[in-house]
C-alpha cells in the first residue's frame, strides 16, 4: 500500500506522515518502556485488531521507529523495541499525557485501563516530589522502575535492581495522582 502523506513542506506534517496514522503513538507508549512481544502488544492495546497491529509494526519499522528481533530458547518469538529515533519520541508522549491528563475526568465502565498507562504522569509527581534518583514503583501487579535526571525522566519494566526508593501503590492511588486529584506525598508510603 503507498504511503499517505500530507504533502506539506512543514516538519509537523512530516512527523505525521511517519507516526500520525491511528495507533501508532500507542505502539510507541507501549514500547517506551522495554521491549515488547507480539502477544503484549495485542493484550495492552485493546481494541486493536490483530491485522492493524500487524501493519503498524511493519509500517514503524521500516520508518525507523522500531526494531524486531528474534527471542527466546530457540529464537523464534519476535521482541519489538525502540530504535533511538523511536525512543525520541518520549518527550513528545510525555507532552500529551500532559495536555491529556485534564481531559480523562471520570474513568467511564467501557474504559479499558492498564496500570503502566499511567508510568508518565506519575514520573512527573514523583520527579517533583523525590528529585534525582531510581524509583521503584509498585502498582498491583505491574512493577515499573524510574531514572529521574536533572535532564529528564525515563521509565523502564520490572524494578530496579538498586532502587533509592519504593512505593507500592494500587490503581486507584495510582490514578489519583497521575490525575490530579491527590497527591503523592499524601497517598504513597514508602515501601
């Protein structure tokens, strides 16, 4: 299938020739932190097809946004991850989780919710309440680490191995902060 373009000599319109179509800045979000199989992708993205997921990887890897490789004991499950390009694109994640958070209001019945959807508003509080450091953070089942730098903040799968600090919070912690309505310092105890 040719590709679709905008055909404007702008960088914008560039930039969503390449990651604008619908769910590609979701792939992104779910590889931002660590890599990814197949069956991950398919289980944290519900409502994507199995066809459109197919296609959006094909597609951000031959732009350069992603990579696959082959895993496993006998190197026959593909791992999706992020090229340097791909990881680039964390800013502009973090910028529309930050334009978004206001417009989540009320969680509605039909809304699917995954616990690392909430890895960037939360590595906002806890850069703003912690400072610089490695963060261990709990949520249910779902373990996530942070690096908090002078120059940014990273998240990443799994605990750290040498945390400076750890939280455990549930969802609904986890959600009160990421939306606002109350406060880290208020809601998490250090583990």
């Amino acid at each position: 299938m040719p590709r679709r373009t905008y055909d404007h000599y702008c960088a914008v319109s560039r930039a969503l020739d390449v990651i604008g179509d619908r769910w590609s800045l979701l792939v992104v979000r779910e590889l931002s932190s660590g890599p990814r199989r197949y069956s991950d992708l398919f289980a944290d993205l519900p409502g994507i097809s199995t066809d459109m997921l197919a296609t959006r990887l094909k597609e951000l890897e031959r732009d350069g946004i992603l990579t696959r490789r082959k895993a496993g004991p006998r190197a026959t499950t593909a791992v999706y991850e992020l090229t340097d390009t791909g990881a680039d694109l964390r800013p502009v994640l973090d910028t529309l989780s930050a334009w978004g958070t206001p417009l989540l209001g009320e969680r509605r019945s039909t809304d699917a919710v995954r616990a690392h959807w909430f890895a960037l508003p939360l590595g906002r509080a806890l850069a703003a309440s912690h400072g610089p450091g490695v963060i261990t953070v709990q949520i249910g089942d779902t373990a996530l680490h942070y690096e908090i730098t002078d120059t940014g903040i990273t998240h990443h799968d799994g605990p750290a191995p040498t945390p400076d600090h750890e939280l455990h919070l549930t969802l609904a912690e986890a959600i009160e902060i990421a939306t606002g309505a109350g406060r880290l310092a208020d809601i998490a105890e250090p583990a």
